[in-house]
C-alpha cells in the first residue's frame, strides 16, 4: 500500500489537471447558427436539452413562423386576446419596458413595417413607402393591452403587429443560461449568431474573451475583444442583414421614427450587460440613436458599450 500511494497521488493531481474538454453543438435556429459550448462530458450531455429549450422558444416567439405564439397574437390583431406562455408574456413585458427606457429607440411594435422590409430584401426590391409611411404610426405601445392575471395579449387595432427580433436572441441566452445553472454547470458559451452569452468563466476559472466582429471588414480598420465573466456580449449592426439596391445600402434596423432603416452614425454597437436580453434591446436601440445619444443612455443606465463609428473611431463607456 504504502507504494501504491505516490502512484495513487500522482493519478488524482493528474486528474484534477486535466482539462475540460470543450464539447459543441450547432443549429440552425432563429434565423441563425446557434453553438452551444460545454465543458467536460457530464455537462455535455445537457446539450441536446439546450436545443430542445431554443427550439421550443422560437416555436414561441418567432414573427417567420405561422404557429408561434406571436403570429397568433398578431393574426389576432383588432380582433381578440390571446392567452400565451409565461415566455412570451414575460418577453412581451420587458419588451414593452425597454421601449419605454429607450424613447422608443427600440420598438416592438413594428411587425408590420419589419415585414415589408424583409421583404423587401428577399426580393431585393424597395417595399411601398405609402404602406411604410401608413403603418408608422401604429408602430406604438399604445395599442398594447397586456392581462397579466389572464396571461393574455391584445393587439387593440389590425394595422399593429408585434417584432421581438431584436431582443429574443438575448433573452434566448439569458433563458439557456438559467437551465444550465439549474443543472448545476458552471462554464458555458453560447452564440447566437454573434449574441454570445457567457455562463460563469471558463473551466480554468478565467475570463471569456469575446472578439467583436470588424464591421467594417473592407477597411479592416478595428477588431476589439472583451473580457467577459457570467456577462452577455450582443452586437448590432448594418452589416447583417442588407441588400444594396442603385449603390444605397438597406439594412434590418429600422428607424421607429422614419420606418426605414436607420441613417445611424455607428457601424456596430456592441453591448455587455448580465443581462442578455437588455443587451440585445440596447444594441438595437443604441444603433438607432447613434454615437451621442447611445453612448449618453448607456451612462444614464449604467450598462457598458462599445460603439464603432463611421468615421473610424472606437468609442467605449
Ligand atoms: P438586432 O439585430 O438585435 O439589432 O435586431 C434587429 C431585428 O429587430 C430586425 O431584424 C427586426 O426584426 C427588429 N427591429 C428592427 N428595427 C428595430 C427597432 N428599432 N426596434 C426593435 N426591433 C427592431
Ligand atoms: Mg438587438
């Protein structure tokens, strides 16, 4: 016995050395490839839930899809309420929230004239400026009616309908990472088609660094990486989603003030919060707002940014 032990002592530090291996999965989900990044193979037997739990989210939340939650709030505009998950009315809720704290910067309510510009660039042709300029102003809370007794929705008038893409992939993380903690998993990275949210930091106990996306990759001006512990990393910009039509460039965020896509001065905005699904309405909004107004409401909520402008710069809070 008394050999055995060197050897014995020996295989436990050796064991305790040894790395958690990574373990992934990609999907295609939300429109996007989703990773989900594991530690070790105890932890990596949860992966297959992590897609079930996206899966069944955007069975909920997606504006694509006939038989989601929300195109039946939606095909129920100006007609009736209807009772939704405690996802949804939850989303639906912070959602309305973060209209409010952004000046309506980011707006949910503007499904209808989202549509019209998705299709648009399926096409690859302008959407009708009448529609646009008639919808515009439907694209308000005011329309909202929310029973948080009953869990139901109402849209008050047809002309509304409810977008929640520039928030679900956060809260998607946000929702992934409570499983997982539940489960009791200490280290974990999603990303969502670049919305990376950070369960705790990695296995060997440092931070997460997170590149964020040259957005302007022609220049090659700028590539910034973040430190992250337990934080969410989510970025806008023009460069996502577009089609260039007689050399003007139309992209996926909308300006809630004009209904088309926002002249913003920024090329990206990138937000870090723990709260991923905060990030992802700030991000939005904050392309919205531009360089001066977005930087000034990150301060005023105190919630990090880096944000890249047009004319080159990297500004951060
Ligand atoms: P993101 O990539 O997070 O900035 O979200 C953009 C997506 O959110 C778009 O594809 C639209 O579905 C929707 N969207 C566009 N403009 C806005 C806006 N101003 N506020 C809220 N959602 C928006
Ligand atoms: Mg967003």
């Amino acid at each position: 016995m008394k050999k055995l032990l060197p050897l014995l002592l020996a295989l436990l530090l050796l064991f305790s050395c040894a790395k958690a291996e990574p373990y992934s999965d990609t999907y295609y989900l939300m429109g996007t490839n989703c990773t989900v990044t594991l530690y070790g193979k105890k932890d990596a037997a949860y992966l297959p839930d992590c897609f079930s739990l996206l899966r069944d989210f955007e069975s909920k939340i997606s504006a694509n899809s006939d038989s989601s939650e929300i195109a039946e709030v939606n095909k129920n505009a100006g007609l009736t309420p209807v009772v939704v998950s405690d996802v949804t009315f939850d989303l639906i809720e912070t959602a309305l929230a973060l209209y409010e704290v952004t000046d309506g910067s980011f707006n949910p309510f503007l499904g209808k004239i989202t549509s019209l510009w998705s299709e648009a660039r399926e096409k690859e042709e302008l959407p009708s400026f009448d529609l646009i300029e008639f919808y515009l102003p439907y694209a308000d809370a005011c329309y909202l009616v929310l029973d948080k007794e009953a869990r139901s929705v109402y849209l008050r008038d047809e002309n509304v309908a409810l977008d929640l893409g520039g928030i679900a992939k956060g809260r998607a993380g946000d929702l992934l990472k409570a499983f997982l903690k539940e489960k009791g998993v200490k280290s974990a990275l999603i990303n969502l088609g670049g919305n990376i949210a950070t369960l705790g930091s990695k296995p060997d106990g440092s931070a997460w660094v997170i590149g964020l996306q040259n957005p302007d990759a022609e220049r090659g001006s700028w590539y910034e990486r973040v430190e992250v512990k337990d934080e969410s990393v989510v970025t806008s910009g023009a460069y996502e989603r577009y089609f260039v039509l007689d050399g003007v460039l139309y992209h996926h965020i909308i300006d809630p003030e004009t209904g088309l896509p926002a002249s913003s001065s920024l090329l990206s905005s990138s937000i870090i919060s723990k709260d991923g699904a905060l990030a992802d309405a700030l991000s939005t909004a904050v392309f919205v707002k531009g360089a001066k107004e977005g930087m000034a409401l990150l301060d005023k909520l105190d919630v990090k940014g880096v944000l890249a402008t047009k004319d080159g710069e990297i500004l951060r809070n």
